[in-house]
C-alpha cells in the first residue's frame, strides 16, 4: 500500500521540476508601446526587486481638511498625484480608457484620500449598505500596507453614491488586497468618506485616523500603497501599481508611499456601551398526559441586557479588545439543514467579537483540498458560547435551557512587536448553565447542562526574508470545571492542542512549500475518553480494523494524537501545480475548541492548472484544471480516490460557463456502519455545469447543475438558481431556488445485537434506499435608502422529504454488498402503525427484531427583517424581527400513522408549512460609540 502514495509523490515532484518558470517582467502591451515605469511592478533582469518599486508621495496638511468629496482644500493642490493607471482586465496591460487621479495628504491625526475618477459616459452608481454589494456598481478602492510587513493590507472602497466597504486581508503568503478588494469584511474601522458627482465624472474624499491603522513607531514611515477603480458598464479594472496576473501579487508587489512622518496612533482608548430588549412570542407544546402549563414561559416573554466592548491600543501596533457581557446575538439566520450523517455540520461564524481580526489566528497555509477537504482548525470559534452540551432527561415534562452558553467576558490582544512577531491571544470564560425541570408529577429539580469553561488561545507568527520565508507557532486549551456537575462522562475536563507552521517561497514567488505539525491531548473520566474513542470522528470500536485493535482502552483518562501536512506549489506563471499531503493519527483529537471531520487518514491531493487570462478571438479568458486525489486509513486502505476535471470559460460578452466531471472507483468504506466492520463504495460518476449571465446587466442569473450516478443504482440530481435584480439605484433583490433529488443505496438505519451474525462480528448493520427530495427558495430583499440607513429581509421556505425503502442487511465485511429483508428465507412486514418486523434467517435460530420506518417530511419557513441605522459615527441602531414555521413529521414506531410521510407533495407540502403555528421574535438593540 506504501507503493502508491510514493508514487504519487515521485510523480507530482518530477512535474513540478521540470515546470518552466515565468520570467518575471513587466508586460508589454500589443502595440508595444512602453509604460510608465512608475506604474509597474520594479524589477530589473526580470527579476522583481521590490526596491524598484513605483513611489508616491504624502504631503502633510497644515489646514484642517472638510471631508464632503469636492478636494477643493488647497493642499490637494499641492500633492502629488498619481495617475499611472493600467488595466487588469479586460485587456490586460493596456492603459486606462478613462483617467484617474490619486493623491495622499496627512495631518496629526488621519490620512487623506482624494481621488478624482473622470469619466465621459454615464456612471453606473447603486446604493448599498456597509460591505454589501459594490460589484454590481463603478468603486475607488485604496488598500495601505501601513506596517509595510508586505503581508497586511487595510482596504477601503466607495462608490459614487457613497456607499462604503472596508475590508483586512493578509495572514499568509503576502497574497493581501488588490485584485477585487476581497478580504475580511468584518473588520468594521471608523473612519469618514464622501463622494461628488460632477460633470467630469466623480470624485471621493476619505479620511482614515491613525488610531484605525497599526503601523510601526519609527519617525519617518514607509507604507505599502495600492489603488484600483473599477468601471461597471465595461468589467474594466485599472490598478496602480500594475502587477501581471499570471504573477503573485498582494501587499508583497504594492508601490512605496513615503513622506509619512512623525505620527502617533491617536486616541487609544474606544469604548462601544450596548442595550438589547428581546420579545419571544412562542408556541408551547405540552406533553400527552400532562394536566399543566410549562412553568416557566408564557410563550409571550420579555428580556433585556446590556454590556460592554472596549478597545485600546497598547501602542502603535497592539491592541487590546475586551468585553463584558457581550451581545452575540446573530443578525444573521443559519440556514435550514438536513443532516443524515454521522458528522458536524459546519456553520459560519457571524459574531463580530469573534470575526473581527480573526485572520491573526489563522492556522497553516494551504494543505490539502480538493474533495477530502481542508486541515482541521485549531480554532472554531463558535465553540465558545455554543448551545449547552448536557441533555434533558426524558422524565422532565417541561424544560428551561439556555439556547447558548453564557459568555461572562472575553478578551483578545492582536498587533505586531517591534521585533516583528505577530502575536495574537484570546481567552473567553463562560458560565455555568443550569437547566430547571419538572416533571409530570410537578416535582422539580435542576441538572447542570454546561459547565464554567475557560478557553485560551495563543498565536505567534514571525516573517523574514521580505515576507518570503513566514514561520510561527500556536497554542489552544479548554479547562472545565466538572466537578459536581454531573458530566465528567461527557466532556473532557481538559483539552489542548499545539502546533507550528512554516512556509517559503523562491523564485520571484512562483514556488512555495510549507507545511504544519500539530499535536493534541485531551483528559478526564474514563467514560468521556472511551465516549471520544468511539466518536464518529475515529471509531476505535471498528472490529475489523487491525491498527486500532490496541487503542480502544475503556480505562484511558486521556487520548493524544498528531495532524501535519506538507505542500508544494508551483503558483505563478499560467501553468500551476500543487501536490499536498497530510496525515492524521487516530487520536488526534481537537473539536473541544476546534473542527476536524476525520482522523486516521492520510490524504494526498494533486492539482495541475493552465489559465489563459487574456482575451482572444472567441474567450475573454479560460482555464482547465486536472485534480486527481486520494485518501488512505492507517491500515492501507483506499478510503478514497478521485480523479476530476474542469474548464471555466468567460464569453467575449461577458456570460460564462464552467464544467467539471469526476470518476470514483470502488474504494473501502471504514465509516459506513458507523463503528462496525469496513465496508465498500460503488464506482461513481459524476459533474457539475453552470451558467452565469452578464453581471453588467440589472438582472443578473446564474444557473448550476449537479449530478451523479454509481453502479449501484444510486443517483442524485442537484438544480440551482440565483437570480439577482436591481430595478432601482436603492433595490436589491436576490431570488435562489435549489431543487435536490437523490436515491441513496446504502443509508444507514440501525445496528442489532446478534450473536449468530458471526460473519459481520455479532451485530446486524441495517441500511435502505432512501428516496429523498428536498426543495429551498431562499428570498432576500435588500433596501438601501442610504449608506447609513438600510432594510434587509429574508426569506427561506424550506422543504424536505425522506423515503426509505427495501430495508436491508450488510452482507460482508470490506465489499458493498447486501441482503434485502423479504427476499429468500427472510421475511419483512410492517404493522397499521409504520413499525417494521424482521426475521432475517425466517425458520432460523435468528430471534425477529423490530425497526421504526424512518420516514420524514421536514418544513420550514424562516424570516428574517433587519432595520439598520448608523445614527452616529461608530454607533448603530438595530430593530430585527424573526419568524419560524417548523412542521415535522416522522414515522418512527406507533405515532407514525401518516402513510403519506415521506412522500413529497408541492401543495400539501406548502399547504402544511404555512399551516404549521408562527413563532415571532422582536429585538432592539442600540450601541453608542466612545472615543474619548
């Protein structure tokens, strides 16, 4: 089994070798007219020298400067400006078609942006609230390499009718800004803006404080400086400075502003009071039997709160984030799910304390990828606060538990020393949560369903070599409190984990190899550890897997284990390559305050891509990517292996496709019967098509189409489609159907204990078809009456439906093969109630057995309507309303008397949802901005 691995690896170093790399030189143009030195990239014998970097200038102001965007203060007269504008897209290393101009003044307390952006045809100008949308719009987007780490870069984006995103990118690889202003929108500084529509075009004044900004305490500074406009009715992009596609780019290639001298970061300390009332108007259910109502809520309740978020930088470059009681209400709803798994569903982090400058925490870069998907965080913060962890026993009538655990305070340092680490430190304490019960009798009793939790994490990060050689560290532990709570046999009383990651690159930045090693531990009562043993995460009780045979220990107080990874990539130039691989030990353990989905694998993953992004005769641009990757378990077996394919085409009218197709052999299946013996997968077959329309256009579409088959009979069919209108300069509606149909062969049931099923170790692992359906139309309608005042709502009908059909048996160890109940000597019948009778051998010494028909119809409607007011800089009002429509039916055992659960019908379906009782919550919340 050792023989393929080492040859993939042999394979992808060879290619990788012999790839040629790019000469690294500045682009000349089809006329062959030469460019502005000042507006490319520096470099020198083809070489990039960072050095020869274009230069611009800051002037300081001696006047104070009325931020209203008409640039009419004398001193924008006597800077600089920068006007060496050349396009990105769509023909590459052409100049401007229309002129820009930029210039950069300071004063004691900010830096000044003044842009002037002529334009001889009409603008296309939409209004939009904070960091949402600007792609549908003409935008300025200035980025500041401020600390001139060449890694981090601060963007800030307007369009013409003032609307605003502001946005960190970095953390890896000095890949940030530029090129589409993407990253951490999050990141939310206060800082002033206007914009001016004139007869020449437009123009925008910012104004962004020192106090926003980390940079380093010399006299005279140094910042990394990028520019780039983008003009909608065209897809044109113009940048200053200009950096080839086909080359690495981010805040590393960025022009030098100089001139900057002799600043302070300002007033040091923010501070962000907050108030919240919350009304819930609920429907409460009683149980069969009980004579009472639920003692502790109405189903109309009140609640109030209040806290605090402080800022405060430490110096120039560190800052310190606090707060007391936080608010981390979601604005946002997660979206409906299904999940028939044995694994986690991932979901988004949302709460601004825990977004905002997470980037510092970032773990690794690249890895694996591909359909194995990415490393384990060491980080998920929505483990902190998350929804209590110790159930509610079936005795108890009726409940109060806490939707989320109660966080008393967290804090986090962030920032960079002055011997050039990047440090970041976060610690957060939550509370005990107590749930109160009572039961039919009326007796009630308390049960501790989450306890104290102390959660750390610390990151150092350090880079040499201009950025081209980053090294760092990371550590994260979970310390509970446990004793008396009842559940040391659920949770570990501790849990740590560490690591260190390292990457390089050469050659102008067209190589890089890096790599991670990361090492857990995790403690407590032996029932915990031997319940973290037999998680779906490793399934040490797999009877058949040799390798584990010495692990599963019922009397273990701790379990530790091991993750790293090691790329190499070929990542400039139109051909690039990767092949990564990682490895996982079965006792690697992190989901206390991390996400793994697997361990006990060893992943390869191997891409190759050629892209072509100037436009010819018929493409305005392309590209084709071969993937091939795999995964084998500690034992040596292949868990996993794809080979895909793809090809993205953009039309010379804007429209654009993108098609991939990917084949599976058989492979192993070691968590199939979810803890018992290997099984197998059926060859596959499968691919994905989209259809994208001009986004120039006021109603834009997308269409995506999904599909797979195996040899099995299995199948699934997956319909989506985003429709995006904008009928008004102030409307924005988003209209997303998706339709899901797939039959699955082999869907897990149950396990039954029986001693003469020798032949798949003494349990009877139960599967079925399952015919499912699943439809969704989410519905969002953004209002935006200015940058500062907006209306957001949404909608998300939402409906699912499972069949499970010819229920069976695994037949044999390692294959994928199974015995249908009521065929041959077996027999099947299913009661008036749903409950199935099975007699595996019929006139055997096999006992019958019975199994609930797991039959389900699941409806949702969601909603969601969120009123945002900036009514002060810095301080935001908020006025949200949700609502939840939840019908659920199943047919598990003698309530399932509905023959039709399970079958999807449209307008019973609907009928059914809006027919399902309303839950109604309303919220206002205000915070006010200090900056004292």
């Amino acid at each position: 089994m050792t023989s393929a691995p080492a040859a993939l690896v042999s394979l992808a170093l060879g290619v990788l070798i012999t790839l040629p790399s790019p000469r690294l030189e500045a682009q000349v143009p089809p006329d062959g007219r030469p460019r502005a030195p000042s507006a490319t990239v520096g470099s020198a014998n083809g070489e990039y020298q960072h050095d020869l970097a274009p230069r611009a200038t800051a002037v300081r102001s001696a006047q104070s400067i009325d931020v209203d965007g008409r640039l009419d203060e004398p001193v924008w007269s006597q800077a600089v400006a920068i006007g060496d504008f050349i396009q990105e897209l769509p023909l590459e290393g052409e100049p401007a078609t229309q002129r820009t101009e930029i210039r950069v003044v300071y004063d004691d307390d900010a830096v000044y942006v003044g842009a002037m952006l002529f334009d001889d045809q009409p603008l296309t100008s939409l209004m939009s609230r904070r960091d949402a949308g600007g792609g549908d719009s003409d935008f300025f987007i200035v980025s500041f390499d401020s600390f001139h780490d060449h890694e981090t870069a601060y963007q800030f984006r307007v369009s013409p009718s003032g609307s605003f995103r502001d946005a960190i990118s970095g953390g890896g690889g000095g890949d940030g800004g530029g090129r589409g202003g993407g990253g951490d929108s999050s990141w939310d500084p206060v800082w002033t803006r206007a914009t001016q529509v004139t007869e020449q075009g437009w123009s925008a004044e910012l104004r962004i404080p020192f106090s926003q900004l980390r940079f380093s305490p010399e006299a005279a500074q140094t910042w990394g400086i990028h520019a780039e406009r983008n003009i909608h009715r065209s897809q044109e992009r113009t940048v200053f400075p200009f950096i080839p596609t086909l080359e690495r780019g981010g805040a590393s290639r960025y022009a030098h502003l100089q001139g900057i001298a002799g600043i302070e970061p300002g007033r040091r300390l923010e501070l962000l009071p907050y108030a919240t009332a919350r009304g819930e108007y609920v429907n409460l259910s009683t149980p069969a039997g009980v004579t009472f109502s639920n003692p502790y809520r109405s189903g109309s309740d009140e609640f109030g709160d209040f806290g605090l978020d402080l800022k405060y930088r430490l110096t120039s470059n560190v800052t310190l984030d606090a707060t007391v009681n936080p608010d981390f209400g979601q604005v946002e709803l997660d979206p409906s799910v299904i999940n028939l798994t044995d694994f986690e569903t991932r979901y988004e982090e949302r709460r601004p304390f825990f977004v905002e400058g997470a980037d510092i925490f970032n773990f690794g870069e690249g890895g694996p990828g591909g359909s194995t998907g990415r490393p384990p965080q060491l980080l998920y913060s929505r483990r902190i606060g998350r929804a209590p962890q110790g159930s509610v026993p079936s005795s108890a009538a009726f409940s109060d538990v806490a939707t989320t655990t109660t966080i008393l305070g967290a804090a986090k340092v962030t920032g960079r020393t002055r011997g050039g680490w990047s440090i970041g430190f976060l610690e957060a304490l939550t509370g005990e949560e107590t749930a109160r019960l009572t039961n039919a009798s009326q007796a009630a009793s308390n049960a501790v369903v989450e306890p104290t939790s102390n959660y750390l994490v610390g990151r150092l990060r350090r880079q040499v070599r201009g950025g081209e050689t980053r090294f760092g560290i990371i550590g994260a532990a979970v310390n509970r409190s446990l004793s008396g709570t009842g559940m040391d046999a659920r949770l570990h009383s501790s849990a740590y984990s560490g690591g260190v990651d390292f990457a390089h690159e050469w050659s102008n930045r067209t190589y890089k190899i890096s790599s991670v090693f990361t090492t857990s531990y995790v403690q407590g009562d032996t029932a915990a550890i031997t319940r973290t043993q037999r998680s779906s995460t490793r399934y040490y009780q797999r009877p058949d897997a040799w390798h584990l045979n010495d692990l599963l220990d019922p009397n273990a107080t701790s379990l530790a284990g091991y993750y790293g990874f090691i790329d190499i990539v070929k990542q400039a130039g139109a051909l690039t390559a990767k092949y990564a691989i990682s490895v996982a030990s079965p006792g690697y353990e992190v989901n206390d305050l991390g996400f793994q989905p697997a361990s006990d694998r060893i992943v390869m993953d191997t891409n190759f891509q050629y892209s072509q992004p100037t436009p010819g005769r018929f493409l305005r641009n392309w590209n084709v990517r071969w993937s091939p990757d795999g995964t084998l378990n500690y034992a040596g077996h292949w868990v996993h292996r794809e080979m895909n394919g793809n090809i993205n085409i953009s039309l010379l009218n804007y429209w654009g496709a993108g098609v991939r197709l990917a084949y599976n052999p058989r492979n192993k299946d070691d968590r199939l019967t979810r803890g018992g013996p290997l099984g197998g997968t059926p060859q596959r077959w499968g691919g994905t098509a989209n259809l994208n329309s001009d986004s120039r256009r006021s109603v834009v579409g997308r269409f995506n189409y999904e599909w797979g088959t195996d040899e099995a009979g299995g199948w699934r069919q997956d319909f989506g489609l985003n429709l995006t209108a904008t009928p008004t300069e102030i409307l924005r509606i988003q209209f997303g159907p998706g339709l899901s149909r797939r039959m699955e062969t082999a869907q897990y049931v149950t396990a039954i204990k029986d001693p003469l099923a020798t032949g798949t170790y003494g349990r009877r692992y139960l599967f079925a078809d399952l015919d499912q359906t699943t439809l969704s139309l989410e519905t969002r309608v953004d209002v935006t009456l200015s940058p500062a005042v907006s209306l957001q709502l949404y909608v998300e009908p939402f409906i699912s439906t499972g069949d499970y059909q010819s229920l069976k048996e695994f037949a044999r160890p390692g294959a994928f093969e199974f015995l249908e109940y009521g065929q041959g000597v077996s027999t099947l019948s299913q009661d008036p109630t749903g409950l199935y009778t099975v007699d595996p051998d019929g006139a055997g010494a096999t006992p019958q057995f019975t199994v609930s028909n797991r039959d389900f119809s699941y409806r949702s409607l969601l909603g969601n309507a969120v009123l945002r007011w900036e009514w002060r800089q810095g301080s935001t009002l908020y006025l949200v309303w949700q609502h939840r429509r939840i019908d659920s039916l199943t047919n598990r055992g003698p309530s399932g008397t509905d023959g039709w659960v399970g079958d999807f019908d449209l307008s019973r379906d609907v009928a059914d949802m809006f027919g399902a009782k309303a839950d109604n919550i309303f919220a206002i919340k205000v915070n006010y901005w200090l900056n004292p």
